[in-house]
C-alpha cells in the first residue's frame, strides 16, 4: 500500500490536524501529513505541525474574489505541488477553497463538518443543533465541493444531545468522533475505496466492519 501524501488546510487549534497526524504516526492510516498550510499566522495548528516537524505555512487569503484570494489560490496549489500532496484535507479550515485548487485536485479535498450535513451547515453546526433540540447530532466527513458544506458525504457520525447541553458541551463531545471519522475517510482513500455516484459515495470492497466502523455506526452488526 503507497502512502499517501496529505496537505491539511488548518484556522484554529488543530485538533483534528492533530489527530491525523498520530493516526499516520501510529500506522492506523496509510499516509504521512507533508504540509500544513493555514490563513491565521496565530493558528495554534500551525505549532502543532511545526512541532512534529511538518513544514507549515501561512497563506492571507483576503476577501472572497479579491485578487490576494486569487493569489492565494494559485499559491496553496503551488504549495501542495512542491510538497507532493496527493489528498487535501480541510481540518478547521474556515475559507473557501478556491477554483484552482479544485482543478488540481478534483475529488481529492476533503472537509469535516461539526454536523449531520446536509443539517446545520455553516460556521456554528454544534451550536445551531443545540439550540434547535435535535436528539442526535453527529460530524460528517465528505468530498469538499465550491460551495460549503455540499459535497458527497463519506461517513458520519453521530451523538446524543443530553440534558442541559449547550453549544460547546455538545461541541465537545461531536469533536471526539471527528477525530476518529477524519482518520477512518482519509484511511479509506488510501486503500483507494471510495467511488463517487453522483451524490453518493460507495465505499468499494465493503467486508465485515472494522472494529473502528463498527464504533463509528453502532448500528452495523459484527
Ligand atoms: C471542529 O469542530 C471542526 O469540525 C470545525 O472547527 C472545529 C475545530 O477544529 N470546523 P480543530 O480543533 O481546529 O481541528
């Protein structure tokens, strides 16, 4: 199995980041973070990758269709390029992806969303499920697409809403399961089982379920 080369789009903390990068580091997926690129020089992630080592970068993007995000377009290709990216990964990235990177990489970002897309899409999906009394909430990982949140979706998982539960204690708890989900897409990818159908994403192969699967949709039988 080749390992895959990822290039991981980072804003904040990195959380997520940081657990693709042990789940390489621990052999669960087959693949190894070349570059970490974020649009906040302050981003915590960055840190995280600098830390392990990973050459790490900050893009200003500007406003949306202002010639510095066009520059900053062609600049995150060149940068995957040089690092010889092979998946992207949008990992608490906030910005748009612009249309070159879609063209030098199409079907190969992914996004994760604190959210059962296509509910609660948007910059605050913990907080908008909370608020709105869903029973279940849950993260999803999917296909990135131009417009936010709409891409075919590769696997989700899902959470109880509890008593007393307010945006940040549901986004707690949501966040553990992205970094179990994030690690389990991108293994996917680079056991090259993912075919696209329109909306849909068939996960090719499909065996009896893995353990983690298994974790990740208590509904499958083992
Ligand atoms: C996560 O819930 C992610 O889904 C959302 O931002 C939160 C923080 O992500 N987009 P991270 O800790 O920076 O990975």
């Amino acid at each position: 199995m080749s390992q895959l080369n990822l290039g991981v789009f980072v804003s904040g903390g990195g959380t997520n980041l940081q657990a693709i990068i042990d789940a390489c580091a621990g052999g669960r997926i087959d693949a190894t973070v070349t570059v970490v690129i974020s649009d906040k020089a302050d981003a915590y992630a960055l840190e995280r990758a600098r830390s392990h080592d990973i050459p790490a970068y900050h893009v200003p993007v500007g406003k949306n269709d202002s010639p510095e995000f066009t520059a900053a377009d062609r600049r995150h290709v060149e940068l995957l390029q040089n690092h010889d990216v092979d998946l992207v990964c949008l990992a608490g990235y906030m910005r748009l992806i612009g249309p070159n990177m879609f063209a030098a990489y199409p079907e190969a970002i992914l996004n994760i969303h604190p959210a059962l897309l296509p509910s609660f899409p948007g910059t605050h999906g913990q907080e908008d499920a909370a608020d709105y009394g869903v029973k279940v909430a849950g993260c999803t990982v999917h296909f990135a697409w131009p417009e936010f949140d709409t891409g075919p979706i590769i696997i989700q998982a899902a959470v109880p809403v509890l008593p007393g539960d307010d945006g940040a204690s549901l986004a707690a708890r949501i966040l553990a399961q992205e970094h179990k989900i994030y690690p389990q897409a991108i293994q996917w990818c680079a056991e090259g089982r993912l075919r696209i159908e329109g909306r849909r994403v068939i996960l090719e192969d499909a065996r009896p379920p893995t353990i983690m699967e298994a974790i990740i949709s208590p509904g499958l039988e083992i």
